[in-house]
C-alpha cells in the first residue's frame, strides 16, 4: 500500500523508525505522550521517496528511496498516510547520514 504523500520541492519523504519501550519484564509498552514525543525525536528512518528538486544543490543525491538514514532531531512536519503510518517530510539537507548495510 502507498503512502498517499508525495513530497515537492527539497523535501524527503521518510518513514521514521517504530519506538518501542520495553518493560523490565520484556513487555513491550507504546502508548501515551511520552512515546508521541519520543517519535517526534525519532532520528533513524527509512526513506520512501525525494520531492523533485531534493540535492538539486549537490552534485548527486545523499540518499534514495530504500535507505535507512539519520536526520535531524524533531525535523519535518508529521502526516498520516493513507497506509495509517506516521511519516515525516524533512529538508533534503535534514538528512545527516545513511547507515550502511541497513535497508
């Protein structure tokens, strides 16, 4: 299923890594405005697609569609998609790396 989101311009489409927290026991909690806070400073996610102009700048991309990355810290603005997952549109230059060997 799609996203439903197709980002424009310098912006990166990314699907931020699942937070999860896990009990002392080994049970897995996520619920509540902690865990909605700690998504927002999610900094590891998965690529999904580039806005038209992203890296137009540079002279060739830093990430495409498939990477896993790290970007900054609360950056992007939150959508849902029509999937029902939380995506974030970033500034190309938002992203800080790919992480090799990790898609």
């Amino acid at each position: 299923m799609s996203a439903g989101i197709r980002p424009v311009g310098h912006v990166v489409l990314v699907l931020p890594l699942e937070v999860e927290e896990v009990s002392a026991g080994g049970i897995i909690v996520s619920t509540g405005s902690q865990t909605r806070r700690e998504e927002m400073g999610q900094t590891e996610a998965t690529v999904i697609s580039l806005g038209n102009t992203a890296y137009a700048d540079q002279k060739e991309p830093w990430c495409q569609a498939g990477d896993r990355v790290v970007f900054a810290r609360y950056a992007g603005t939150e959508r849902k998609g029509s999937d029902g997952k939380m995506y974030r549109l970033i500034n190309d230059l938002d992203v800080k790396g790919v992480l090799e060997g990790e898609k």
